[in-house]
C-alpha cells in the first residue's frame, strides 16, 4: 500500500469513529482543540498528521490511538 492509499484509509478510519460517537467534524475539532478545516483535511488525506496529531484526535474521541492505526488493509 502506497502513502495515499494509507492516508485515505487512516481518514475514513476516523471519519467512521467520529461518526459513530456522534460527533460532527466541528465536535471533534473542539474536543482535541484543533480547527475544522484540519480535522477536514486529515479525514480527506489533504494533510499528513503527526503521530502527536493523531494522538490529539484519538484522545478527542476518546478511544486508544491503536484504534485509528489498527490494520487498514
């Protein structure tokens, strides 16, 4: 799997759990205080989060960061 391929499914991989936990894009910006428009660009694989960034989100959606990085294949 390329870098892309990776991205893209490392965002749909959070996309889903933030949905799942009922939250908007807005919600969980706010949660692990970071904008929209960035948790937008992550989810869309326009941005390459940081292992930090990724732990940011992971804490705002308060699961395990293992949980957005488990396998993606």
């Amino acid at each position: 799997m390329n870098k892309k391929d990776y991205l893209v499914k490392l965002g749909k991989r959070i996309a889903e759990v933030r949905k799942a936990k009922g939250m908007s894009q807005s919600d969980l910006a706010n949660a692990c205080d970071k904008d929209q428009q960035s948790i937008h660009k992550v989810e869309h694989a326009i941005f390459t989060p940081t292992i930090w960034y990724l732990h940011d989100i992971a804490r705002g959606l308060k699961v395990p960061l293992s949980e957005l990085l488990k396998p993606l294949d």
